[in-house]
C-alpha cells in the first residue's frame, strides 16, 4: 500500500515478549493486520472493538485516532506490554 493512502497515527510500540520483539504500528492499517494475523487473543470485547475501528476508519474515512485508541485497548486486553 502507498504511503499516502495509510491512515496515520501516532506510533504505538507492542512489546511481544522481549527486547528483540519490539513492534512499531504507525498506522491503522497496521493495526489492522496485526490484530487480524499475529493476535494473541481474537475473542475480547476490545478485540473486536479494534478491528471494527480499523475496518470503519479504512473504508469510510474515519478518524484513525479513535482506530489507535481501540488498538491500544485491545492490546492491553490481551496483556501485551504498549509503549506510547
């Protein structure tokens, strides 16, 4: 995908177990496809608050700051450690 047609956000950096595993999502469409593909936990309230905030923001423009607060809900729901 282009960068230009990425919905921006400020990054959020989930910590998945050590150092090394650091990953930084920046935007919501890599908070989409991580919480579609690598999430540890598919089956939470926040869990599917977050892909339908990603899904909403990507196909009717909406705002990606709330996508990136549901993110960050549902990986703190999964017990992921977040840097902000």
């Amino acid at each position: 995908m282009k960068r230009d047609t990425l919905h921006i956000f400020n990054p959020v950096i989930l910590n998945l177990g050590d150092a090394i595993t650091d990953q930084t999502i920046t935007s919501v469409e890599e908070a989409a496809e991580q919480l579609l593909t690598n999430w540890s936990i598919d089956d939470g309230e926040y869990y599917y608050e977050a892909v339908k905030a990603c899904l909403d923001c990507i196909t009717s423009d909406g705002d990606p700051d709330l996508a990136r607060m549901a993110f960050v809900q549902a990986a703190e729901e999964a017990g992921m450690s977040i840097k902000r």
